[in-house]
C-alpha cells in the first residue's frame, strides 16, 4: 500500500498537506506563545539530541582555528594579546563597578546592595553554536537544568551584559542576546541616571527607548541595568551611547546603543544562578510593608 | 524512507554547519542560509509529501536552534518548499545565474513573509527592524544565491553517492507528477 493511498482525497492530497502543515506550524506557534509544558519538552529533547554534535563541531573548528594561529602564524602574540585583552576587560569592569558604588555613595544608598552585588553566585559556559538565522539573535551554551540553569536568568560577561536564558533542556540551553529584537532590558544611563528601556536592533546594536526628552543624554554615556526587570542585578554595564535622536517632537527621545560585548565575538558567558540581590523597588516594597505592621 | 531519513540527518549536519563553521566568518551578514539552500534542492529530489514534511522538520529545527521563539520557519520552511516545487517545472533552472537568482527571490520572499508574521503577532510596531532589510537581510540572500550553484553541485554529487542514482542536472531530478 502507498502512502497516498491513505489520504481520502486523494486527488486533493497536496492541497490537503499544505493545509496541514500550516495548521500545525501555526497551532505549535500558539502551544509555544502560551508556553505549553509538552512543546517545551519536546524541544529540549530535540536540543538535548542535537547539541552534542554542535559542540563536538564547535571543538574542531576551534581545534583546527587554534592551530594555525598558534603554531602557523604567531606562536606567543596571540596568547599575550588575549592576556592583555582580558586584563583591559577586568579593569573596565572593574572601573564601572567603582563608578557605581561612588555615586551611590553620594545618593546615601546602601553598601549592603553592593556587596551583594559582588556576592553573585554565577557558572561559566561555553558558546557552542549562533544562530542560524538572520533575523534572531541568539547563542547555544553547554549548561542547562541540571547546573541550576533556568530560563529568564541573565548571561553576562566580565565586559557587561549579555542576554538571558531562552530555552532550557538537561545540559544545554538557548540565550536570546540583547541585541535581538524581541530583548527589552531596563537600563539607566549612568551619568544621570535617567531611565529607559534598551532594545534589541539587531547586528550588534540596541536603541534606548521610552526615554523622556527632559533627561539629560550624550554620546559616549554608559547605561548601566537597573535592577528593576528582576533577571539582572544593578549596575551591569549594558552599553555606550552612540547617537541621541530627539524625533521633533513627542514625550520620548530615543538614543542608539553599542553594546559592552561583542556579541560576534561570544565564546565563554556566565550565567547568574544565584538569587539576585533585592531591587530598590523591592526594597522600597518591603519598608512600606514594614512600616504598614508597625 | 531510507531516502527520508538521510536527508533528514543531512538537513541536521548543514544546521549545525550553519550554527558553528558559518559563524566564524568575520562578517556576520555574509553568511548564507544553506539550509534554505538545502530546502531547495529537497523540491527537486522529493515528492511534495514527504518533501513538505522534511521541510517542516527541518523548520522546527532551525526554529529551536534561533532566537525565534514562536516558530515561524516551521510554518515558513514547507511554504518554500512547496513553492520552489511548483515553480521547477515552469522555469528554467540550470546554471549559475538562474539557480542564484532563484534562490535569492526566495530568500527574500521568505525573509518578507517572517517579517510579516512577526509585524502580526508582535502588538507593538518592529520599526528597529527596518534597516535590516538593507543591512542583513539583502546582503544574506545576495551570498545565498551567490553559494547556491555550488551547493546545488555538492547535493547532487552526494545524493548520487548515497541514493547511487546517475547525476542529473538540478531540472532532471526527481519526482514529476
């Protein structure tokens, strides 16, 4: 017996498949935008199965890059400059770190939020594969459920912020970057600490939108998160102002953003699996709670 | 089935050549989309059944691989698949120029109709993604049908190898109703 021999139009069965496959690439749409457990579940299955091969394919690529800028090319220039480079990347974190606890101090905030955000418990990963899409923006990394990693936790490298975790599955998981379009992290710019909500651009840029016109923005400032989304802790460095843009009118201007990270250039992440230290908003929540039992 | 299911495996290999060796390319937008290329060449090799089913897979699985959290290759995969089949036997599809040129209307056809779907599922307007048109979108299907004919090559010499059927021009291969 043939296949088609089972489909009862038989003379409509290619009409009768396009509908098919349109309805059910569109019923998984909406299991997937409603975040049903059994589309989740089939998904990881399908990671957990095909990731190994991505990583093995990743090793040898590295394997065979690493070789011949090692040996072929240059045999200690390429290890002093990483050397080098991750010093610039410690002291540039290093430095925004002290710029936010120094200007805190002068707002009469709390150490304690500071220490604890120093006391961030985090696991390093490593970048197994890009996306094979234009439009998405988006990492494999070789962590998942069972290192504690879980979806909506924030992925950040010594330079700043990355992403957060998409998809999770046993040992694997998907990190959508902040550079994609459907990313929204809630940011200040640190020298006036106006708020704004920075927005994936794709192709390794972001936009700080919904910020209003009075505020006070230039190029060259750094926005830092502002640890109200609850995924990312304060005071990460997400990126540079590159362009302000006042659109004429309106409530809002609007300003292009280069990001911290390379996000091209991504081969080893931290994802914070620890529990974050409280928000001002949380804070300010539990004092009027408080003050409310006295 | 056999038939079905190494292609399967090879649409697996080329999305994971996709995700890893095509991302060390230094320029990010140059990186063509050989599971698109893939696709193509499936509607010259299958029946609309199976190939439309295998397009879908395949769409799932670029789906679960991107940022993409809806699913829209899944519904955007066997689209192509089914319109590049309806098309091969009303064109003239060898050489280099037209097999590029078909697979660069396709990539942008399929990169408008995802544009669209998230314009309609997304309440507020994707106005940030405009420019990729010109920035992303336009150079990816120019390198796409730029890698196409030989690709197109490739496939064939490997299917003749794991199918041992003669080699055929891409016009020649396959099923016809």
């Amino acid at each position: 017996m043939r296949v088609r021999d089972f489909f009862v139009f038989r003379g409509y069965h290619l009409f009768v498949l396009i509908i098919l496959l349109l309805l059910l690439g569109f019923v998984l749409m909406s299991l997937r935008a409603k975040e049903r457990k059994g589309v989740e579940f089939f998904d990881a299955l399908l990671m957990e199965v095909c990731s190994p091969v991505q990583k093995a394919s990743t090793l040898v690529i590295k394997t065979v890059q690493e070789t011949f800028q090692r040996y072929v090319f240059l045999v200690n220039l390429q290890k002093e400059n990483r050397m080098l480079k991750q010093k610039i990347s410690e002291l540039q974190a290093g430095n925004h770190r002290m710029e936010e606890i120094r200007l805190a101090n002068e707002r009469l905030k709390q150490l304690l939020q500071f220490r604890g955000e120093n006391s961030l418990s985090m696991i390093g990963a490593e970048v197994i594969g890009q996306d094979p899409s234009s439009w998405f923006k988006s990492v494999t990394v070789d962590k998942g459920e069972r290192d504690g990693v879980k979806k909506g936790m924030a992925v950040i490298s010594p330079v700043g912020v990355i992403g957060q975790i998409l998809k999770t599955a046993p040992h694997y998981a998907s990190v959508l970057l902040i550079t994609d379009y459907n990313s929204a992290v809630d940011s200040i710019v640190q020298r006036t600490r106006a708020k704004a909500i920075v927005e994936g651009k794709g192709e390794n840029r972001c936009e700080l939108k919904y910020l209003l016109r009075t505020e006070e923005v230039a190029v060259g400032d750094a926005v830092v998160t502002s640890g109200l989304g609850g995924n990312f802790p304060k005071g990460l460095m997400v990126g540079e102002v590159k362009r302000v843009d006042k659109k004429g009118h309106g409530v809002f201007q609007y300003a292009d953003l280069a990001p911290s990270v390379d996000m091209t250039q991504l081969e080893e992440v931290f994802i914070i699996v620890g529990p974050l230290p409280p928000s001002p908003h949380q804070e300010e929540k539990v004092k009027k709670g408080k003050k409310g039992k006295k | 089935m056999k038939r079905v299911i190494l292609s399967l495996f090879a649409g697996i290999l080329i999305l994971i050549l996709q995700t890893t060796l095509l991302s060390y390319s230094p320029v990010q937008r140059i990186r063509p989309d050989i599971l698109l290329i893939f696709t193509l060449y499936l509607a010259f090799l299958f029946p609309p059944i199976f190939g439309g089913i295998l397009a879908f897979l395949l769409g799932y699985l670029m789906d679960l691989f991107s940022g993409n959290t809806l699913g829209f290759y899944t519904v955007s995969r066997p689209l192509v698949f089914l319109a590049a089949q309806f098309f091969r036997e009303r064109f003239y599809l060898e050489g280099f120029f037209f097999q590029s040129l078909f697979a660069f209307l396709f990539s942008l056809l399929e990169g408008i109709f995802i544009f669209i779907l998230m314009n309609a599922v997304q309440p507020l307007p994707l106005r940030n993604l405009y420019p990729l048109f010109f920035t992303s979108l336009l150079p990816q299907s120019f390198f796409t049908g730029l890698a196409t004919p030989l690709l197109f090559f490739v496939f064939q010499k490997g299917s003749s190898l794991l199918f041992r059927q003669p080699e055929r021009g891409a016009k020649e291969i396959g099923y016809r109703p």
